[in-house]
C-alpha cells in the first residue's frame, strides 16, 4: 500500500471511544449520504477527529469565498452519548478516483475503526433515477443477514437485487472489506435523480429519519429543508468544480468495463 500517498492528521485529543457506530458519507449519486452527514455533523455537534489528504483525491482546488485555494479534504469527527453508543462520522469534499485508491482508502478507514473498536458501520448513497422521485424509496444492504434484520424497518426495503448495478466506490467497498475484518456494516441507498447537479434532500432526509429513530439520535430532521439554500450552494460550487474530475471519471471507467450504464456511484 502506497502509505506516503495518504496523511491522517489527529486534531488534538481524542477521548475513550464506546463501540462507535461508523456512518459514512462522501459525494456521490444526488450527494444523498455527504448531505446526510453533513448534517448530522452540524446537528450533533460533532468534533473533529482527523482531516485526511492524499495525492489520490482530484488534482484540483478550491476557490473559497476568501478567493484562496483549498485543498479537497475527507475529514472523521466524533460524537460521545451518555449511556449510547458513541458515533464516528466520515464525509468530506471528495472521493478517490481510480479503483486502486478506493481499495487503499477503504482500508485505511477500517484499520481506524478497528483502532476505535468500532461495532457496527454504515454508508450512505444514492440510486440514480431518470426522473426526480417525488417520495424517494430507500433500499438498505449489508455484509451480513443479522445487520440488515436489526436495521428492519417498513420504509426500508432490503430487496436490492436487481434494483441497481454494481455499488461504485468508498460505499460500497467498506462493506465488502469490513466483511474481512468481523465487522458488521450496512448501507441506505436512497432514490434520487441521477443528474450530477442534483442535490438528493428528500432521498437524505428519508435516511435521516431511519438513523433518528434506530440509533436513537433525537435529531429534528425536519431542521434540513431549512438548511437547504446553504447546503446548496456550499456542495454545488464544489460540484461544479470537481464533477467531471471525480464522479463521471469513475462512472465512464465502469460503462466501459461492462459495456452498460451505470445507475449508482459510491
């Protein structure tokens, strides 16, 4: 593994950790899962834990409001709850770009949530649909049949298969890796219009209220279509920038290998 092409930053002192569930994510489809924790990270007054940059994100930065550059960045924060699990969450700007990274990436995650004695993981993302979904469906798949049982609910349906191709990316591939490892992990995939541009809030919303009510995070996730106009003009501008760069890179990559379209990126 290319160690020297991957920085972890510590911010400070992290305190002892209780079997944290891990929630992942990172831009994809809709950015259902980056909205999704985006806000949860607002909402629960997270602190951060690491910033992480690599030479594998897209060769590219950001102009900010300041007009100075940024470097994209993926960062993890942490949440302690009183007699609960606690809650890591990862999101960020980006993801890696080529399959190789994904895999290095993901590895490197899990060997964090290891370290942390993290008990259950999670990832966000969206289903591309041709047309916008008026009340979006999410769908939930895992490495194990008794992680998907404990997260049954009647808004989720576990019947996947065939509902959508390959899962592409970081999503995907810390449920497939963490089976390696004895760890439990999920995914919510939620509907949405498969437009780069668009911005999944129902779809996030939707699995907002399934993490509510089974982590017990006592969330107002009616709070997001207030926070809309911010959230869209913070994570369009930085869509614009790096659309073609990261996600129809990766997408074209797929078609090209299976020779058909793709309706669903990590």
């Amino acid at each position: 593994m290319r160690d020297n092409y991957w920085k972890f930053e510590q911010m400070g002192k992290i305190p002892k950790l209780n079997k944290p569930v891990f929630i992942e994510g990172l831009p994809g489809i809709g950015n259902v899962g980056k909205v999704a924790v985006d806000f949860l990270i607002d909402e629960l007054k997270a602190k951060k834990m690491y910033e992480i940059t690599s030479y594998t994100f897209p060769h590219s930065v950001f102009v900010n409001e300041d007009n100075l550059v940024e470097l994209p960045i993926v960062e993890i924060f942490y949440m302690k709850s009183k007699g609960k699990r606690d809650i890591l969450l990862l999101g960020g700007d980006v993801q890696p770009i080529d399959e190789v990274s994904s895999y290095e990436f993901s590895e490197k995650v899990l060997d964090l949530a290891q370290k942390y004695h993290v008990g259950e993981l999670i990832t966000l993302g969206g289903i591309g649909l041709t047309d916008i979904p008026k009340k979006p469906k999410v769908y939930c798949t895992g490495n194990s049949k008794k992680i998907i049982e404990d997260y049954k609910m009647d808004s989720v349906s576990n019947k996947l298969y065939g509902v959508v191709g390959p899962i592409v990316g970081v999503s995907g591939l810390l449920l497939g890796l963490a089976s390696k490892r004895n760890i439990k992990a999920i995914s919510f995939l939620a509907e949405t219009y498969g437009h780069p541009m668009y911005l999944g809030i129902k779809g996030a919303k939707e699995i907002l209220r399934i993490l509510n009510k089974k982590l017990s995070l006592n969330i107002d996730v009616n709070k997001l279509d207030k926070e809309i106009k911010n959230i869209e003009s913070e994570i369009v501008k930085k869509t614009e920038q790096l659309s073609e760069v990261t996600k129809q890179i990766a997408i074209k990559k797929l078609q090209k290998k299976l020779g058909k379209d793709v309706d669903y990126i990590g």
